[in-house]
C-alpha cells in the first residue's frame, strides 16, 4: 500500500481475521495457526471458487486440525476434507483417522504462495481407470522401427 | 474385473507371439524363456502346489540367485517374478531382453523360505566339478562336430559347382571342363576351416556357475544390509501376493513395489505401492509427488501400512480432478 503524504496511516484490519468463518474455526482452539490459515484458504476456495454446498468446519481431537466437510453441489455425498501446510509432515496413521470418519477424504496441500493443490484418498485397492482405446497393436512396427534405425 | 477392463488393460501380445512363430533370427530366446516360465504357471494352476520340490538358491554375497530353468520355471509358478540378470549367449550386447540368472528380491527369498520351498546350494567352488573331464568331453564334442560338418561342407560345394556346371550355357565348353575338373579336385583338395565351424552353445546344463575372479568382484558390489522398513516391505508383499497379485519392484515409478492383478507378461500395473509403518512421519511434498507419478502413468498409488492385527492397511491415492 502506497504511503499517505504526510503522517503515518493506520493499516487497515486484516480482512481474514475478521471474516466469520476464520473465527469460527479459531474458536475451535487449535495451536497450529498455520494449518488454521489453511483450511481458512481452502474454505474460501470451495465457497467462493468452486461454489460448493454446505461447507463448515469440524474439529479432529485426535488430529488437533480443522476438518471440512462439503458436498460438491445438492445431493451429492459428502466429503471431509484435510487442508495441511505443504511444508508438513503426515502419518498414514492420521490419514486413516480421517479415513474412519466414514466419509471419502481430499487431501488439499496449502502452498507458501496459496496454490491448491486436492488429492483423493481412498481406504482399500481402488483400481484404476483403463487408458482410452482404440488400441492398436504395433506388433511388427516396432521390430521394423528398430531395424530401420539400425 | 471387467472382460472390457481385462481387454484393455492386457499388454498386446501378438507381437510377441509372431515373433515366436518367424525362424531365424527373429526368434528371441528370452521370450521363449518367459513364456516357457509363465506356461509352467498355467499349467500348475492354484497356489497350493507347493508340493513340488524345492527350488536351489544360490547366494552371491547376500543376493539370491536363481539358476536351473526348473527352479525358475517353480518361482514362476509360485506367482513370484524376480529379475533377470544374465546376458543371452546370442544377443549379448543388448539390455532389453535378459537370460539367466534370475535376481529374487529380498522379499521373494523370504516368501520362499517360509514356504519352506527354497534351499541354499552349496558353495561351488568347494565341489569338485570334475572340471577336467568336462574339458575333456567338451573337446570331444567338439571334434565330432567338426568332422560332421566338414563332410557336410564338402557335399555343400559339391551341389554348389554342379548347380553352376549345369546353369552355364552350353557353348562355353571351356568353362564346363575347368567346373568339372575342380569337382574332381575338391575331393582332394577341400578344407573346411576351424573359423567357420558353427559351435554350439548348451545353456540348459545345470551345472551353471561363474569363476572365482568373477565371484570377488561380485562381493565388491554386494547389496547393503537390512533396511529399517524392511519388516514393513515384507508384510506388504506377503499380503499382496497371498490376495494373488504379482509384484516387482518399482525403482523406476519412486515406490516399493509395482503390483499387477495377473503375470507381468500379460498384464499393466495398476498401482505403486508405498510401504510405511503407521507412525512414519512423510513429507507431504513426497506424497504430493508419487501421486502426482502415479496419476502421468495411469496407476494408483497405494499407501500400504502393517496393522497391529497382522492386517496390512491400503490407502489409494488419485488424481481429484479439480484443477
């Protein structure tokens, strides 16, 4: 912010301490202020960014995090979701916790500079998609590549 | 799993399978070899054949070496792949197709001797191999062969000169007598030379072993010892391979094991797994980055813990979408 001539001007408050939903988190009482700042970023994403349905915050006591839970829009399943710092560390033990919630988890990284970035996790073997067809069989075409680059 | 997932995902094998049927030089000893090992699966069917005797291991340092082809073809019947190692005695200068011996990995070795299906062979260089008869027989065969062969020869240019006698057009009188009188002579005068006698190689002896120069320089590069999460990795692939699945490692995807639903030959992996222990502490940017992998190559990853009731615990890891 560019200076005013003269005396100094006062900051303006900061808009993130004020805003409710960041206060309701804070009320939940958890140390990890960093990881407060994130899942506020993530709220704010799937609030205002991708518009999704009945977003609120939830405490993990065995975790010491703020939990989200939302659905993508009317009438689709919910999700919790796990915003952390990047810079962190996790267990597969905590993963599983969220996991036993019941419900299917996103993990979202929170980068220095607020990038985004949703990973879907899911308890068991979930296989994955086939690639796209059609298919073609090189069969000879790779021999006859080779020899002719030989 | 789907019959449109199981067409999908199979890997062509018609290239492989024409290769087989083209003589010469298109036959590639090495996929004979894997599809002799993966045949012998079939035909064994369900992993309750144990029964069958127990396969030789041989150790080079700490790393379990296979070498007999009945023992690999029972390694592969036992849904286990391990790595080959060895160079093929035609195609040497090449690292695409591979021969024996077969690396097990240190996982595999274990399955096996709890299995009680594998034994240690003994050292070879306390035997002794009767190394100077088997020169001596070597040398043997070789003779007989190249007699063989010299006669062989001979008979070769015979027909050839003959062909060229009766292809020559019959004005040039001249050209026929010196033809016929080199037929007359080739059978005083016909050497066949040892350089261009064709020497067999036999590779399915069993008595396969490597020098002791070789063998110290092997030890120089042994592997290291036990890691930390060795126990972990050993859980994993005991309880992925009992749920019939085939693993190898996975060094190129940044995991611990690349798992496929049938034998590598015919299928595509579909996952990565990682192996932690529940209370690892993992940085979340690695996380980031095998899920990230594993979604550019179409394969999930998976997060594989042993549980404190001897179960082991999976978490998959996919691609949200939500960019």
């Amino acid at each position: 912010m560019s200076g005013a001539s003269g005396g100094e001007k006062r900051p303006p408050p900061n808009w993130i301490l004020q805003h409710p939903a960041y206060q309701q988190m804070k009320d939940l009482q958890i140390e990890d202020s960093a990881q407060v700042h994130a899942a506020f970023l993530v709220y704010m994403d799937l609030t205002e960014v991708r518009r999704w349905k009945e977003v609120s915050c939830v405490k993990s006591s065995e975790l010491q995090v703020v939990l989200l839970e939302a659905r993508e829009k009317e009438g689709a399943p919910t999700l919790t979701i796990l915003p952390l710092p990047a810079h962190q560390s996790v267990t597969h033990k905590s993963i599983r916790h969220v996991l036993d919630r019941g419900f299917p988890v996103l993990l979202c990284a929170v980068a220095a500079d607020s990038t985004l970035v949703y990973q879907r996790m899911t308890d068991g073997l979930v296989t994955p998609d086939p690639p796209v067809g059609p298919f073609q069989d090189m069969g000879r075409r790779q021999h006859r590549k080779r020899r002719q680059q030989r | 799993m789907k019959r449109s997932e199981l067409c999908s995902r199979r890997k062509s094998s018609v290239g492989i399978a024409s290769s087989l049927v083209l003589p010469g030089r298109r036959t590639c000893p090495q996929v004979v070899l894997m599809e002799a090992l993966s045949c012998g699966e079939r035909r064994l069917g369900s992993d309750e054949e144990y029964a069958a005797p127990a396969v030789g291991v041989s150790l080079c340092d700490s790393a379990p070496l296979v070498w007999r082809m009945q023992d690999l073809r029972a390694v592969r019947a036992q849904g286990l792949v391990g790595a080959l190692l060895g160079s093929l005695p035609r195609t040497p200068r090449q690292n695409g197709r591979l021969g024996r011996p077969l690396l097990l990995l240190p996982e595999e070795e274990g399955l096996l001797r709890e299995r009680r299906a594998a034994a240690a062979l003994p050292d070879r260089c306390q035997q002794d191999w009767g190394g100077a008869e088997l020169r001596q027989k070597h040398e043997e065969e070789e003779k007989k062969s190249f007699e063989e062969q010299s006669v062989l020869a001979l008979e070769d240019r015979k027909l050839a000169l003959l062909r060229a006698m009766t292809g020559a057009e019959s004005g040039a009188t001249s050209a026929d007598e010196a033809l016929r009188r080199r037929l007359q002579a080739l059978d005083q005068n016909f050497t066949f030379p040892q350089s261009a006698m064709a020497v067999q190689l036999s590779t399915a002896r069993a008595g396969l072993s490597y020098c002791p120069e070789a063998r110290a320089f092997l030890q120089a590069y042994g592997p290291t010892g036990a890691e930390p999460r060795c126990d972990a990795r050993y859980q994993v692939f005991r309880d992925l391979r009992g749920r019939g699945f085939y693993l190898t490692s996975a060094g190129k995807f940044g995991g611990d094991f690349l798992v496929y639903p049938g034998d590598p030959l015919r299928f595509h992996a579909h996952f990565i797994a990682v192996c932690v222990s529940l209370d690892e502490s993992v940085c979340l940017l690695d996380v980031l980055a095998v899920a990230r992998l594993g979604s550019n190559v179409k394969k999930t990853v998976l997060l594989c813990s042993p549980g404190p009731d001897a179960r082991v615990c999976y978490t998959s890891l996919q691609w949200s979408g939500m960019i």
